[in-house]
C-alpha cells in the first residue's frame, strides 16, 4: 500500500475528513517534495500541496499524484480558502508542529461548522518501520559517515582543537556525497568526553586525551548517527577498562537484538552490563533511539519504551559511560532490526580502543 493510502486509512480510524500536514518531514514523506515550505491538505480522495511562488515548479515536478495549490502572500488564508472550497468539517492537524499563532491565523475566519482536530503520531506511526529505498539511503548516509570518520580520524595531530576535528569531519562528509550534516558534530576531548552532547570548541588536543566524536551524514533527507572514542597517545589502563566494558555492553545487546523485543527488554540488555560492573549511575540516557528522516524518532530503545520494536526499524545502540572530571566513552552503531537478528549499518572499527 502507498503511503498515502495507509495515512488515509488511519484518516478513516479517526474519522477525519482531512488533515493538514505541517511538518516539514512529514511533508517529504509524503509527498516526496524536498523545499522548506509549504502545507499538504489531505482528504480521502484529495491531495493538495499548498506552497509560494518559489516552489511551483519545483513542487510539479517531485510531488506526483498531489494537486499544486498556489500559495498567495498569506499562507494560512490561502488554506482557509482551500477547506472553503472542500467543504470539510472534520479536519485534523499536527499537534506537535503548528505553533499557537499558526493555528490562530488558520481558525481566524475559518467556517464555523469546521472542527480542527489535534492529531499526534499520524505520519510518525508510518514512519517506524522503514522501506527497503529508505534502508538503502540511511545504509548510503552511514557509508559516508564511516568515510569520513576514517578520513577526519587521521587529521588528528598535535595542535588540533575539537572545532578543527568537527570541521575537517563535516567537510569529509560533504565531499563524500552527503548533502549535510544529520545534526551537529559533537567532538570532546579529554574529560569533557564526560559531557555526552558537547559542543566542540577551542580545547586543544594533549597527550592521553580521550576523542569522542558523535556525527552523521545527511543523505537524500535521510540521516546517519555514528559515535567513536579513540584516545590521543597511549591509553591507561582504566580508559582501556571503560572501554572494553562499554564494547561489551553494545556487543551482547547488538546480538540480543531481533524484531519483537520491547525496546525496554533491549535497552536493559546493554543496561545490566554496565550496572553490574558498578556504573549504571553513569549511563544516563537511553540504549537508542530511531533514525530516518529525522535524526530521534521512535520507537526508542529504553527504559521507557515498552512496545516491541517492529523489523525493519532502524535503530542506534549507543551504550556510554561518562565519569566526571575524567572523561567518558560511548560507542554508537546504526542497525537495521530484522526477524532474527540485526544487519550493522555501520563499519567503522571499534574492536579495541584505538591509539592514535
Ligand atoms: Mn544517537
């Protein structure tokens, strides 16, 4: 079944005449339209897409099976004007993406017999569980992410600062085919590896010092997310340690993993691992999360998540350790979950903790 016709179904089960669709990755789900612009209007038989002047053309081209809409010098009038014309009464719209004053500009006027119903989930429901054409653009997006970590990794030398690392690693990316970056590169060195999202900046690389480097390529809208920790020099033995016992933890969850599983079974894999050796304090965020046209999506992989993970999601598994004022280690792998088992979409090595 098309996506649009699995998006009606739920339409259906909602008794919904129409719904507008206002995120903008929805949107490209949708519809297939790439510009940063515009509002699917969505009924059981129709399918608009309203946007400006800019993306007319653009719009004709990428957006098949969906009717152009031409956008006037205000956007929500324009949809006013739209519904008008559909007659619906029962439309929803995206919770978690109209601001309030979007929705006061949209209701400002609009017929009173319409209901405007808020809806969570709807797309995102559909989005779980990825196509094969969407497994192959996050395996792409992942391949250029191993790329470039190899190529950045080799840059490392005295001197360098966590901004130069995340530079030379998002230039590696672009020129190896991604269009961007799937979220900010984070690089920490040395104990700010303890800060599991820093924000690299002008600390400059010394002797012994942790890398932590936590990036991903963007690919045709589709996103990776890869972590690697190496060490500058020579490792001691407790970063050796940590090391190893993080691996162990990704290892045997990375084996337990197959379709079915609740993402909490999977996520306390990974979690007893690291609890058992006396750090469960030190492990502060969730196993994984899903990764696809959005860098977080659902379903997660942890404490909270107690639905069963479905085959042919894409999830990361990400175990860390962080100790204060000393520095931390995370590991972070993008997998495809399968019937019986997993299929690793990332190859950047991991199996001891690399010297440089
Ligand atoms: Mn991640």
């Amino acid at each position: 079944m098309s996506r649009l016709e699995n998006l009606r179904t739920r339409l259906r089960e909602r008794e919904l005449e129409g719904v507008l669709i206002s995120n903008g990755e929805n949107r490209r789900y949708l519809s297939d339209f790439t510009g940063s612009s515009g509002v699917l209007v969505i009924g059981i038989e129709e399918a608009f897409l309203v946007t400006d002047f800019r993306y007319w053309e653009q719009a004709a081209l990428e957006s098949k099976g969906f009717e152009i809409f031409k956008q006037g010098p205000q956007l929500w009038a324009s949809i006013r004007e739209l519904l008008q014309k559909l007659n619906w009464e029962r439309i929803g719209f995206e919770a978690g993406t109209l601001t309030v004053e979007e929705f006061q500009k949209l209701e400002d006027g609009i017929n009173p017999k319409v209901s405007l119903t808020p809806v969570t989930d709807l797309v995102e429901q559909l989005r779980r569980v990825k196509e094969a054409r969407e497994v192959e653009l996050i395996a792409r997006a992942a391949a250029i992410t191993d790329i470039a970590w190899e190529k950045a990794v080799a840059r490392i030398g005295p001197g360098v600062k966590e901004r130069d690392l995340a530079l030379e690693f998002d230039y590696q990316l672009r020129l190896n085919g991604a269009e961007g970056n799937a979220f900010p590169t984070i690089v920490a060195f040395g104990p700010r590896a303890a800060l599991p999202h820093a924000a690299p900046g002008g600390k400059e690389i010394r002797n012994g010092d942790f890398v932590l480097l936590d990036g991903g390529a963007l690919y045709e809208g589709y996103c990776a997310d890869m972590t690697r920790t190496v060490v500058f020099g020579k490792a001691d033995p407790e970063q050796r340690r940590i090391y190893e016992l993080v691996l162990k933890a990704q290892l045997e969850a990375l084996e337990y993993i197959r379709a079915g599983l609740t993402g909490r079974e999977i996520d306390c894999k990974a979690r007893e691992v690291i609890s058992q050796a006396g750090y469960g304090e030190n492990f502060g965020h969730g196993l994984g999360h899903s990764v696809g046209l959005h860098i977080h999506e659902n379903p997660r992989l942890s404490p909270h998540e107690s639905g069963p993970i479905p085959q042919g999601a894409v999830v990361t598994v990400e175990p860390g350790i962080y100790l204060p004022n000393w520095g931390g280690v995370r590991i972070e792998d993008l997998v495809v979950v399968e019937e019986k088992g997993i299929h690793n979409l990332t190859g950047s090595p991991k199996d001891r903790l690399l010297e440089l």
